[in-house]
C-alpha cells in the first residue's frame, strides 16, 4: 500500500538501540529490597536468569518468533496459514515484545515510587495497533524483511486488524493520542477505560440511508489485551445506607443490593523511541459469583444464567453519544463500574508503598477527568476514604480536591450531563449522601463569599432543583477539581464568560486552557511514510516525530523547487492510494487531478454539513449553467463526506441522506463528468482516517463560531499538508495565528456577531434573510430535482422557517465567496502546494506532546522517569539498577 515506505531508511537504529539479539541485550536488574519489594523466600536467582535479556530482533530471531506462535499459539500446520493467521502470529510476534517493554516499564514506576497520571475517560479510539507499535518499536523495517521471507507483505497484514472502535469521536480519540505522547514522553501513567464488547455502531449506507449495524470487534480475537485474572474489583448498585457508631463516630455502610465484579485488560501502549510502555487498563463487567446456585440445585440452568448475563451485559456496549443520554440507568452504570474499578486500583497502588500517609496521596496520585462522564470519581474516592479508610469528612475532601483535575469538551447546553436525583438515589444511595455533603460544605462557602445571594447559590449549587432533582455533573466536577481546562483558547475563554462564569468569578486561578493536540507518530509516521521519509531525509534524522518544533528549520525548503516537487509527488501518491480505496468502498471513480475536498467528521447540526451539501447543488447549478468556454476554467473537485449521525438524532440521519441523493444525481450526470463527484464514505472510522487525511487537499472545519470546542482533524489534515476552510471556531482560531491568514481560508460570523445574527434572523422575512443562492438551491430541492423525498424537504424547512440556529443562511454568501478563493489558488498548483507544505511545517504546536507537557507543568506537576533502555553487558546492572543522577536522588529521598 504505501509503496514510498521504502524510502525510508533506518536513521533512528543508527542512534538508539532498542531490541538487539537475545546473546547481547540485557534487561535492567534491581535489588528487590531497594524499595521495599519482598524478597521471595524461594531462590529465584535461576528465573533472573532466564529472564535476564530480550528476545532479538535481527531476521531469523523474528522469523522464528512467527512461526512459533503459528504452531504454538494458533496451533496452524504451514499448510494451513493464511494472511489471517499470519497477521495474528506477526501480533503476538509483536506484543512478546511489547510486553517486555510493559513489565520493564511497571517494575521501573513501582521501584520509583513514581507519581502517576491517571487519564480516566468512557472512551479511547486507538485504532489499529500493529504499525503503531512497530513504529514506536523502531521494527517495522525488521519485520517487513523477515515477512518477505516467509511470502508476506507486511502492508497487507495491517489491513487484516479490526478497529478497536471504543469511542464515538474526537474525545475518545484526543484520549488515545494523550496516551501515546504520555509514554513518549515517559510520563507515569495509566489509561483507565471500558472493555465494551461491541464498539460504536458500524455504519452501513442502503439506498442513501444510515443504517447501524453492531460492532462486534473481538470476534477475532485481540492479541492486543493482557487479561489481568488477578485485578478484579467488586462493584455494588442498589442497596442502601446503615448508619453504624464506632467508638463514638457515626459511620456509614453501603450494604444489599447487587454486586459483580470489574476485571482489568490491559492493552501496551509504548511509547516512540523509549523503552517507556504504558498501560491502558480497561474494565469489563463479570458475574460475582458464577451461578445463582438456589436456581442451579433446582434445575432451572437458564435462571441461573440470567444473574451472569445480567453482569455481563454493563460492558457491553458504548453508547453512541445520543443527546437524550438522561435517564439511562445502564449507562450510570457503566459510569460507576469504571470509576468504582479505577479508583480501587489506585487506592491499592498507593497502600503498596513502604509507609501508609493518606496526606501524601496527592503528591503520588493526579486524576484527569476527561469529561464529566467519570466524575462520580470524585465521590467514590470520598466515600473509599471516608468508610472504608475511615478518615474524617473534612481530611478526605483536602485530598480529594488536591487530586483531581477535569477537561471539559463542550458548551452546548444540551450536552452538559446531569443525573436525575431518584436514579442515583437508587442505585447509588451512598454516593447520593456524599453529593450532599460536598454541595453543603461548598454552598456555605458561597454563602460566605456572596452573602444571600440566592442567584448565585442556585445557579452555582451541585444540584438543580427545578422539576425532578438533578445533579449537575459538571458542577461536581469543578466543586472537586483542583484545576478546570477548556480544549482551546476560544473555548476556555467562552467557559469563563458563559456556562462557568460564576465558577469563573469564585475561582478565577482554576480555570486553564489546554488547546488540544494530535499524535504525530499516527497521523504522519504511521499514516503518511511518504512525508516521513522526506522529512528524514532533509532533517537529516527522525527526531522531528518527537520534536516537531523541528520543522521549523524546514521553512527555508519552501523556495527550494525540488523540495516543493517532492512534497506534490507524495500527495499525488496518497491521492492515488485514497482512489483505489474509494473505489473499493464506494465504487466512485475519482478524477486523481481534480481537487479532493474533505469533511470527515460527526454528523452534526452544528458542524453544518448541511452547509457544504448545500453549496455542492449551487456549485453543480452553477456548472450546469455554464458555457463551454466557461467550462474550461471550472476547477474540477471531489468532495468526500464522511461520519456517523447518532442513531436518534433525526435531522443528523437526513443529512445524510440529502448528500447521499445529491450525490446519486450528480455522479450520473453526463453533462458534468470529472468536473464534480460527490462522495459518502461510510463508517468513517481511525483507519479509514489514515488514508483519508494524507490525501485531502482542502479539508472543512465549518462550524458556527462558538460551538466547536477545539476539533482535532483539523490538526491531523494539517499536518498532512492541507489547507483548511474554515470558520473562526475552536482551535481553528489558533491554527489560523500559527498558519498564518495567507494559508487559510476564513469565513462566517465571528463569535462576538453570533447573538445578533440568530436575532436578526429571528426578525427578518425568510425571502429577505436568506441569499438569493440559497433560495434558488431550496428551490431545486423542493422541485424534486435530487428525489421526490419529504425528507429533503424537512430538513430544508427546518431551517427556512426561522430556525437557522446555525446561521447556515447568514453565512452562505461568504462561504460561497470563500470557495471562490479556493478555485483561483488551485489555479496555481505552485502556489497551493507552498501553502500546503507551510501548514504541515507550522503545526508542530499541534503536537499532543506539546499538549501533554502542559499538561504535566501545569496541571499535573509531574516529572518523566525514563525506563533504562537495553544494556549491551549482562554485568552493569546487576549490583542495583543503574540510576541516573537524578534518580539517585530521587531514590534516595524515597529511602529517607
Ligand atoms: C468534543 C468536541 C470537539 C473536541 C473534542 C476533544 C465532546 C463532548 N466534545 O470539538 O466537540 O475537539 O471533544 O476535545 O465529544
């Protein structure tokens, strides 16, 4: 597939060592009494032993590794082993090695005494794992000869593995990218999450329609996953609260009820060119207890299931992001189940050390809540406190707001999470307690501060009381945080001014902003070889996939014609390779010269894919109308949709439907040809993303100004080389600062106009409000030119009859003249590919380790322990581990 692969030439094996053959590597040794571990009382020294170096990673050690799991884990003859089977044997090839990296990097944190940073999120989308890991690995190289040998082409293998699909959009995949530049930057940390059994919807198109179908992801198995039968928590729902006096103290016991148990998966995520390699630990439900045993001794086997099935069903599937979430009680259960699990984990990870002090457990221990869907976090670890570890209400509060930090990823009202009092009441009646308590001693704090202010206090107080009770879950989140962050400077800025303003005006010093930032290692290395390999090649190393700050010094290579050439060519080749799997996908024949315009994104009201559908009818009327002569200047483009609508979210399913029959009529008209094709590729998913971004030219980030917190593929398509259209929303504004304006394209109503523009629309005659373009294409549209479907004409009227809440009409005009500007520099392919390469050149600020590292200054005050890298000689580690200077330290401090 990516044929320029080859291009590449090892630059980083020529630095770093990483893997070796088994005669000459060596793995790092410690003295088990150094901190506190337990000596066994067997002789263990022949295991240190045998376990003392690495498996090797030249040709025939990988060879032989393969085969190995052909025979003995797969149980295959080499008469029976298929590009399925080698795919698998090649995984867990891989993760033998990975492993090695994981308990390295485990045994390394636990001999530090290492603060760690705990990302707990109901989402990770990490896509594939096999060329991530290779690459982070530094084996792909290695592993593509040694599969060449034995008749495979290490390309087709990737194209073997299911998308582990465990998230719905930008927020599940912000968290896997978090990860990948936490182990990069070795950082201690832990990914907490769940093991859904059927990941986000697979979506289907049937005669222009969604249609969903489930995700079952594990059917092939998952040579990714280390199941931990050892980590299992138990989990209680329902029951209720017995007060208990102990010597002289009221306590609480949450008893009755049900109980099941959470059992960990871990999933190596290693990092690029470190021996660092993190875990992503993910919950799955299990029966307590394996059968109910009454209905078992009577007989009655299916009854006895029940109970088992009933567990397991808390894990079993992710919900698509619908916005009638509210009132979901499997859903809270899966809230429940992840932060009950976690924070367990982390409470006995903290009892592991030498001395038990609950006051240092904020210097050891920072949780990042990565929306308010795991806030229950912060009660849970009250209540872990309070009536297991018996501290007192205020000491485990101190601790608890010390501890944790939360990221929130929207403003939409509809969006914000709450819970109904009656259902927490219910399934969590403890936890309800415990809610209370904080809203009464945070509420008094208020009274202090603003004294009888009763708007305040009810619009600050954790819980609602309009119409059934409620318990606001962002409210909770920033009562219990010690710092609050917005994704990108534009959404910060609208958390402080709006939907947390009064936190704003109580706690100004909380509040921070952490613009948002994409792996480089997928989204170019893994994605884009091609591009790599150039930038090897002119840098002189590899060192740009973690420093991208290094592109910088590529800004000179833009007059240069030859570099400019180069950077055309490898878009051509990606151009190509997005084609063929167009054509695969879609059966769409793609003109490989026309210009390949890109919205790739959740299906949303506010992100106006209705917009830019709208626009391709003007832009086809247009052609239509034109004259031969005119014909000639026309820039012919493709413009491709991709996304899935949440499955309830009508007006989000017509959309799709309106491009899908736009695109029927325009792909079969004769008249019009190359000069524009319109596309819907289905099941927008990680990897369709990895072939999708390299080859955009133009990619849409279109949304009304103010509701796209950040966006995150405009990072990746930029980074790719591609220039953006878009509005003034999210990070775009900061894309745009860093691009600069002469490489971008801008339009639309900019945040401070929005009010008045919804408000002149509210005022305004349709007929006068909306431009003349548009009303001529609602027109087509009514007419019946691209079907006689009501559903067409809803989604027009939803927005004719005074409803334009996303100002489509208002910014129709400029969009339109914006397009234009985009035709007249494809004119100049010179011009657009300089512009191209000045994007991919100044995104490094768009790094997620740039990210991360704000993160850990500022939020998480964390430092990076580096796992000691393979030593060449068995002897230098075996009197201790081999520290640097500053772990010295660190370990010596530990000791006193
Ligand atoms: C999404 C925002 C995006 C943002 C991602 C990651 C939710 C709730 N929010 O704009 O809509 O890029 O979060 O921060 O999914």
């Amino acid at each position: 597939m990516d044929q320029k692969a080859t291009y590449r030439t090892s630059v980083r094996r020529s630095t770093v060592q990483v893997g070796g053959s088994p005669s000459n590597m060596y793995r790092p040794e410690y003295q088990v009494e150094q901190f506190g571990l337990q000596a066994s009382p067997r002789d263990t020294s022949k295991i240190w032993e045998l376990m003392d170096s690495y498996q090797g990673s030249d040709k025939l050690a990988l060879q032989q590794s393969i085969v190995h799991h052909v025979e003995y884990t797969l149980a295959r003859t080499r008469f029976d082993f298929s590009k399925f089977h080698s795919y698998q044997a090649l995984s867990h090839s891989v993760r033998d090695r990975l492993i090695e990296a994981f308990n390295d990097t485990n045994l390394h944190f636990h001999q530090m005494d290492a603060k760690r940073i705990y990302y707990l999120s109901l989402e990770f989308l990490i896509g594939r794992c096999l060329q991530n890991a290779l690459i982070n690995l530094d084996l792909e190289e290695d592993y593509r000869e040694a599969l060449l040998d034995l008749g495979y082409k290490l390309e087709e293998l990737y194209d073997e593995e299911v998308d582990p699909a465990l998230g719905n959009g930008g927020l599940g995949r912000l968290a896997a990218c978090f990860l990948d530049s936490l182990a990069t930057l070795n950082y201690p940390s832990f990914g907490y999450g769940i093991r859904y059994t059927y990941g986000i919807f697979k979506q289907l198109i049937k005669d222009g329609y969604q249609v969903e179908s489930p995700d079952f992801w594990l059917n092939n198995g998952n040579p990714w996953e280390i199941e931990r039968l050892d980590v299992q928590y138990q989990i209680r729902f329902y029951g209720f609260v017995k007060k208990v006096w102990d010597h002289g103290v009221e306590r609480s016991v949450w008893e009755g009820g049900e109980t099941i148990m959470a059992r960990a998966y871990d999933t190596p995520i290693p990092g690029y060119n470190t021996q660092n390699t993190i875990a992503l630990r993910l919950w799955k439900s299990h029966p307590a207890s394996e059968f109910d045993f009454s209905s078992f001794n009577t007989g009655d086997y299916f009854k006895a299931l029940e109970q088992r099935q009933k567990a397991e069903y808390i894990t079993s599937v992710l919900y698509p992001n619908d916005s009638t979430d509210a009132g979901k009680e499997l859903r809270l259960k899966q809230q429940y189940l992840l932060v009950s699990a976690s924070m367990q984990d982390i409470v006995r990870r903290f009892k592991r050390r030498k001395v038990l002090d609950w006051n240092a457990f904020p210097s050891k221990v920072a949780v990042q809540l990565n929306d308010t869907h795991p806030a229950l976090a912060i009660v849970e670890l009250l209540r872990i406190l309070i009536d297991i570890e018996q501290l007192d209400n205020m000491s485990a509060w101190q601790i608890v707001t010390k501890s944790f930090n939360y990221t929130n990823h929207t403003v939409l009202p509809e969006a914000l999470e709450k819970w109904g009092v009656p259902l927490i009441e219910k399934l969590l009646p403890r936890h309800l307690e415990i809610i209370y308590l904080i809203n009464f001693l945070f509420l008094e704090k208020v009274q202090q501060k603003y004294p009888n202010n009763w708007g305040k206090l009810n619009s600050l107080s954790i819980v609602e009381e309009e119409g059934t009770k409620k318990v606001r879950m962002a409210n909770l989140s920033i009562v219990g945080s010690k710092f609050v962050n917005g994704v990108a400077k534009i959404h910060t800025e609208l958390l402080k001014t709006t939907i947390f303003k009064e936190f704003f005006e109580m706690h100004p010093n909380k509040f921070q902003n952490k613009t948002n930032g994409v792996t480089p290692r997928r989204w170019v290395r893994c994605a884009n070889p091609a591009l790599a390999a150039l930038y090897d090649r002119v840098l002189g190393s590899d060192k740009w996939v973690q420093d991208m700050e290094l592109l910088k010094q590529l800004e000179s290579n833009v007059s240069d014609p030859q570099f400019v050439r180069d950077f055309q060519m490898i878009k051509m080749e990606n151009k190509e390779r997005f084609v063929h799997w167009i054509r695969k996908t879609c059966q769409v024949d793609l003109n490989i010269d026309s210009l390949f315009d890109i919205q790739v994104k959740r299906i949303h009201e506010y992100k106006r894919q209705l917009m830019n559908i709208l626009y391709v009818i003007y832009r086809y009327l247009m052609i239509k109308e034109s004259t031969p002569e005119e014909r000639k200047r026309i820039v012919p483009r493709s413009v491709c949709f991709g996304g899935k609508a949440a499955p309830g979210y009508i007006n989000a399913k017509r959309v799709i439907k309106l491009i899908n029959s736009v695109a029927d009529v325009i792909n079969n008209d004769h008249q019009i040809g190359d000069l524009l094709k319109v596309v819907f590729m289905p099941n927008y998913n990680v990897s369709n993303a990895q072939i999708i971004i390299p080859a955009a030219e133009l990619s849409q980030h279109i949304s009304t100004a103010g509701t796209e917190a950040s966006g995150t593929s405009n990072m990746k398509f930029i980074m790719n080389g591609c220039l953006i259209l878009g509005t003034l929303d999210g990070a775009n504004v900061e894309i745009d600062e860093a691009v600069g304006r002469e490489n971008i394209f801008i339009f639309g109503t900019q945040i401070e106009d929005v009010d008045n523009m919804k408000e002149k629309m509210r005022n305004t005659d349709p007929h006068e409000y909306f431009p003349q373009e548009l009303l001529k294409v609602f027109t087509e549209i009514d007419n019946g030119r691209f079907g006689h479907n009501e559903e067409l004409k809803w989604i027009v009227d939803s927005i004719r009859y005074k409803n334009d809440n996303y100002l489509v009409g208002q910014d129709f005009k400029d969009y339109i003249k914006s397009q234009q500007q985009v035709d007249d520099l494809y004119r100049q392919p010179n011009e657009w590919a300089k512009k191209s390469i000045y994007n991919a050149i100044r995104s490094y600020k768009f790094s997620s380790d740039r990210t991360i590292q704000e993160y850990a200054d500022e939020i998480w005050q964390l430092k990076p322990i580096k796992v000691p890298e393979p030593a060449a000689q068995k002897n230098e580690r075996v009197k201790g581990i081999a520290l640097s200077k500053s772990q010295q330290e660190m370990a010596e401090k530990i000791k006193n």
